[in-house]
C-alpha cells in the first residue's frame, strides 16, 4: 500500500528535493505541494495524504499553527515537522500541536523515508534526549479521564514505539481497533498526538521511551 505525502515548504527547491527523493521509494508518492501553512491545511483537507511533511518556518500561517489545525480537523493524518534548527521551543511547539515527530532538514534520505513509514504506521520516535527535553516540556493533564485496561495496555505499547500493526499483534486485536482505541486515548488525555500520549505514559510511570 502507497503512503501518500504532502510536502509543505515555501521554497521551491527544498519541495523538488524531497519530491526526488521520495520517488525513488515505490511505498512513497507525493500527492501535493504547499508553499505555506494556510495552503497545507487546505490541501490536507482536499486530498486527506497519509502524512504531511511540515515546515516549521513559512509565510501567512506558520507550520506550528497548520500542525495544529490540520490535527484537530484531521487526526487521520499524522505530521512530521521538518526544520532546519533544533530548537527547544519550536521541537516542543511542534510536538504540543500535534506533530508525530520532526526531523532536521539535513537528514539522510533513508532515514527521511523510514520515519514517513513509521508515522504512517503510527510509531513514536523519540530519541531519550529528546523525550527528556520534551517531558520537562510537555505537561500531560494532571486529571485525565480514566482509560479503561485496554486503552492502557494500547497506550503503553505505543509509548514502547510500536507500530499499529504490531500492537494489534501483541493485544490480538484487529489494527482498526488499535486505531479506534488510540483515538479514544488521545480524547481522554486531551492531547492531538501519540507522541503527547507516550510523553504523558512515560510521566506517570507507565512506561518507558525506547531508544529510537
């Protein structure tokens, strides 16, 4: 099955990049390009790709605000923030608005199109640094509504970096109920992302961030 990707990137020459790169990948195809925030949610809305490729810095509505808005009407597609700086707040700004995970603009192509696969099977990467940083960070409702021992053995696993398809595996239960669980957990604790959710699982003791 093709993973459908829309790049968002106001420079043109950074879309033609991505867009030959991930051509050479037969489980990729790029199904649209936006040059700022306010275009990527419109076409996210048009043509519902798999994963979004987001730039953080871009003019008319920044990718921080299109993360958010685009998770909120579309929780379907999960967003990967693309940014030329790790910087602390826009990583967390990022991830506070619902972004799966992001990546630095000067990434190798194989690891670019293994993290597109691993969002679009609904893995959490996060590397103990940067789980560290963002759970100083991210603060996780102190009250959540209670999740029932299936959402929290889905929430766990999750938090472990497993992918949809593997949770289904281990709970034997089918992948479209791992998802239909996973949008349930994602409603009681408040937050737009899994990555949120692991954060949240890794606070409370729940489990711990594996190394990505």
């Amino acid at each position: 099955m093709t993973i459908r990707i829309l790049l968002a990137d106001d420079h043109s020459v950074v879309r033609q990049g991505l867009r030959m790169f991930l051509s050479l990948d037969p489980e990729l195809e790029v199904i649209g390009e936006a040059q700022n925030g306010a275009e990527a949610v419109k076409l996210a809305g048009e043509l519902k790709p798999d994963v979004v490729l987001m730039d953080l810095l871009m003019p008319v509505m920044d990718g921080i605000a299109a993360i958010g808005e685009i998770r909120t009407t579309m929780p379907d597609v999960e967003v990967i923030a693309l940014t030329s700086v790790l910087e602390d707040a826009s990583v967390v700004g990022a991830v506070k608005a619902g972004a799966i995970g992001y990546l630095l603009k000067d990434t190798q192509s194989e690891e670019l199109c293994r993290a597109i696969k691993a969002a679009a099977a609904g893995q959490v990467q996060l590397s103990p640094q940067a789980a560290a940083r963002l759970m100083r960070e991210v603060r996780a409702p102190d009250s959540p509504e209670t999740l029932t021992e299936r959402e929290t053995d889905v929430l766990r696993l999750l938090a472990q970096g497993l992918a949809n398809k593997e949770i289904a595996r281990k709970l034997g239960i089918g992948e479209k109920t791992v998802k239909t669980h996973v949008s349930s957990v994602l409603l009681k604790l408040n937050v737009r992302s899994r990555t949120q959710a692991a954060l949240y699982a890794a606070q409370i003791g729940l489990a711990t961030i594996e190394p990505a």
